[in-house]
C-alpha cells in the first residue's frame, strides 16, 4: 500500500531462504503479484539470488544478486549488482555496480554508493 497514491496499491507476497556456509551466505527469494487492475491486469514474477563472501579477516565483504523479472514490471528483464561492503565501529558502508538487460534512459547502469550508521 502506498499511502496517498491513487490507484497504485497492489498485492505481492514474497518468500526468500537463505543459508549461510562459514564465510560465504546466500539467499534465493521470490515476489509474485497476480493479475490485478493497479498493475495492468497482468501479473508479475521476480525471482533472485543474493550472495555475500565475506574477505578473510577484513572487515569486508563481497555481494552480488542476480534476478529475473518477467510481467506487468519487467518484459524478461533481467538484472544484477556487483559490489563490496564492510563495517566498521558501527560505520556501514557499500559500493555496487548495478545493472539491467533492458535499454533506455532509466535503465542506465550506475554504481550506488551508501554510507550507513547503527548504533
């Protein structure tokens, strides 16, 4: 739900597993919104892999995800990410090469940077 938006709630329950194997994690997860009017009377699968290789005794990390998109959001679309993470002293920060397969001036691919705190 999307508060103050005029036709644009929808339903889409997800499911994501994940399991870590000592230094390497990994996650499969999927969304399916069925056919609804607020999306176009067509329904929409994503499904995902998110994986994290933690770097030895760095406090820094390895991430990817590749996924598949296919319906009401994405025509066979596929995208991925590629970047590093690590922490320190409650300082979260990242960087990730991001990408699609489909082309257009929205789809650029660009690397996201992120600085985070938690405390």
């Amino acid at each position: 739900m999307f508060p103050d938006g005029q036709n644009t709630d929808y339903v889409e329950p997800y499911f994501s597993v994940g399991r870590s194997f000592g230094a390497f994690s990994t996650t499969f997860g999927a969304a399916y919104a069925p056919d609804q009017s607020n999306i176009g009377n067509n329904d929409n699968i994503y499904v995902y892999n998110s994986s994290s290789l933690a770097l030895g005794d760095t406090p820094f990390s390895l991430n990817g995800t590749l996924g598949y998109e296919d319906g009401a959001f994405g025509d066979n679309k596929v995208d991925w990410s590629l970047g590093l993470s690590g922490s320190w002293k409650g300082l979260n920060v990242s960087a990730a090469y991001v990408d699609t397969s489909k082309a257009g001036t929205t789809t650029d691919a660009t690397v996201v940077f992120s600085i985070g705190m938690s405390f």
